[in-house]
C-alpha cells in the first residue's frame, strides 16, 4: 500500500489538473485482480503481486490510465456502443477496452510518465492518434491484437461489465452519481482554467464534459432573424402596392404597409483577452449577418470596441474590416456609438468574451450576445473577480 500511494503521489505531482479525480479512488487490495483495475462506482482493485512487480513511476502511469477510464465515462460509452450494436460477448467487452484505451495512451505517458511495455496503441494499427473510442470501433475490428492483449481487463470502468471480484452499487467506499459528477467537474474545470498544462484530448474532455457542443451557428443565426423580423420593426407605408382594403373603398387610392429590412450593428470586443481565432470567428458571422438581412450589406455596421469603440463602419467584404483594440474591455461604449449611429440600429450584435460591465438599462432596440465562453478567474489579477453575466434582456447564445 505505501508503495502504491507513492506512486498516486507521484502521478498528482506530474498531472495535478487530475488530482481531485486520483484521490477520489478508494483502494482495495485484492489477489483475484489480474493487474488494477476500477469499477463504476470508483473503486480501485489492485493485485499485490502487480505492484510488487513494478516500479514506482509505471504504477503512477496505471493510476493515471485507470481514472482516466472513469473520467471519460468509457463504461457508459461502451455500454452505450453495445447496445447499439448487440455486441455483448467477452470478446466484443476486449475490443471495447483496448479502444478505450487507444483513446488514452496516445497522449498521457511522457513528462514523468513512462510507457509500459505492451500498452495498446493506436499505432498497433497504424490508425491515428486522437480519436475517440467509438471512431476506433468503427475504424478497425481489432481481431489482429485480441490474443496478444487478452490479459488486459481494466473492470467495469473500462466497459460497464461487472468483474467477480467487484463489490458492485451497494459495497462500501463507492462514490454515488452525483459525487462523480463531481469530481468530473471539478477536474474539468481545472482543465479549462489552466489549458496549457493539459494535451489537447483532456482539454477536448474538459470542454465536452458537460456543455456538448451545440449547433450554436444555427441558434446564433436564428436568434438574429428573430430580433430583425420582430413586430413593429422597419414598418412604413408605400403606394408602390395598394393596399389590400381599397377594395372596399371605391376611387381611394390606400398605402400598403412595407417591412424595410432593418439595420444591424455588430459590436466586436477587440479587447487582449479575446484570441485572433475567436475575432476571425466574429468576422464570419458578420458576413453571415449581412445574408440574415437579406444581404443588404449597406444595413450591416461594425464597432470595434475594447475599453473604447471605434467608429460604426459599414462593411463592404467582411473579410476586409479592420479591427482595432487590444486594451481593456468595456462594451458600454460600444453600445453607446451604436446607438448614436443614425439612422439608429433595428438590431445591435454583441460578439464578446463576456468580461465586461454592461450597460444598466437595455437599449431601445433587440439586442443578440455572441458569447466566447472563459472561466470567470481566468485573466484576472484578482482571484476573486467574477464578471458580469450578460444581462438577462439579451438573447445571449454560447459560441463553442
């Protein structure tokens, strides 16, 4: 046992965004255990003789692999991916365990983790490293590596299969749903808050734990025809079509109503904490905006805007815009020109990472957030900072 915790102790030391997830594992020591291995419920069975046998830097490289089964839900997934497929034979239960495990030994051993001999990877099969268990599934059956890597059983964290040395849901020292849950997300967002320390799989995890990514071009692209096409916006009389009621009016001559297309005023935070990708990102949809609109250009303007807004620009090619800024942030201003433009705004756009105060009272026109999603302590000097939520008069849609 002090052998293994030292090894635990070594993995936190060289993977510390994972710590809450190590030291959430209750061990138990058992003989039947092939080698380790964890079940549903976060229990770590591990066989005396496996850890006598290893040194203490591959241990820690097992307990990395082992939480990193239950932290990516691989019994659920596998679980899941039977069903589907009516695959439920202990052969099948194998090739769901080594694509698990393709899908977490291409990038967690190096950096003070060595790798075991005999750890499966993707290279095995000449597949590509970085794909996700299911995508191994469908792209090799794995028959070739099922003798060579018949020993390897990881429990039923790997593939949702109870093992008999298992004390299943109502043993001691399980974790319940929502303690897992947990754990998931506090591993998750000490992922995102520091993404520079994890490989870019944990940091796909991290971002895909618990918001799955969402059609949010879609939303945001609904949520701006909403806001243009709502009653009462552009409406004015032409005689260009009579009305529909000078039928019942013989010799009068009545003006139909004619919906103008409305103007739009997209405001791009251009502030240091909003990255080049994210403002390449903003111009997309500022060409998007301009098809909502019908592709009337003319109706579309930009603001850059960082602690101060620049001047309201009408776009041409959306690719040409210059964006200026590079400061602090303060949407207020941007909101300000915005509506000092004239003519005024039918619908204003706000593309931004959110860390910024917002203007007290809602403008006299509909308002769309763009949301570039952060941690609320990332960036901040101080560590109890939290911005601003957009406010609730916004239709506020989540860029992914």
């Amino acid at each position: 046992m002090e052998k293994l915790l030292a090894a635990r102790l070594h993995a936190v030391k060289v993977r510390p965004y994972l710590a809450d997830a190590l030291f959430a594992l209750h061990v138990i020591e058992d003989h039947a255990v092939p080698t380790m291995g964890v079940d549903v419920h976060w229990r770590c069975y591990v066989s005396p003789g496996f850890v006598a046998r290893m040194t203490v830097e591959d241990l820690a490289g097992v307990w990395v692999h082992e939480v990193s089964h239950l932290l990516r839900d691989h019994h659920g997934r596998s679980e899941r991916h039977a069903r589907e497929h009516e695959e439920f034979g202990p052969g099948e239960r194998l090739r769901r365990n080594i694509a698990a495990d393709f899908e977490i030994n291409d990038d967690i051993y190096g950096d003070g983790l060595p790798l075991p001999l005999g750890a499966a990877l993707p290279s095995m099969l000449r597949l590509p490293d970085g794909l996700l268990m299911e995508e191994y599934l469908r792209s090799a059956s794995m028959s070739g590596l099922a003798p060579s890597l018949a020993w390897l059983d990881c429990g039923s964290g790997a593939d949702g299969h109870e093992r008999p040395w298992e004390r299943g849901p109502d043993g001691a020292h399980g974790l319940t749903r929502q303690q897992r849950d947990a754990v998931r997300f506090r591993v998750a967002e000490g992922i995102k808050g520091r993404p520079g320390d994890a490989p870019e799989g944990w940091r796909r995890w991290a971002r895909d734990a618990f918001q799955p990514p969402q059609p949010w071009r879609q939303l945001l692209g609904a949520a701006i025809r909403s806001a243009a096409g709502a009653p009462g916006v552009g409406e004015d009389h032409t005689y260009r079509r009579p009305s529909r009621r000078s039928a019942s009016l013989p010799g009068v001559v009545l003006p139909s109503l004619r919906r103008t297309p409305p103007r739009v005023c997209v405001v791009i935070d251009t502030s240091g904490s909003v990255s080049d990708a994210e403002l390449g990102s903003a111009l997309i949809e500022v060409a998007a905006i301009s098809r909502a609109v019908g592709g009337r250009r003319d109706l579309v303007s930009v603001i850059s805007c960082d602690a101060a807004a620049g001047i309201a620009v009408p776009i041409c090619r959306a690719e040409s815009l210059e964006l200026v800024g590079g400061g602090g942030t303060d949407l207020r201003s941007g909101f300000t020109r915005a509506l000092r433009s004239r003519p005024r705004p039918d619908v204003i756009v706000a593309l931004t990472d959110g860390q910024t105060p917002w203007p007290s009272a809602p403008p006299p026109c509909r308002t769309v957030v763009g949301l570039f999603p952060r941690p609320g302590y990332v960036g901040e000097e101080d560590p109890d900072y939290v911005p601003d939520t957009p406010p609730t008069w916004a239709r506020v849609v989540t860029i992914n």
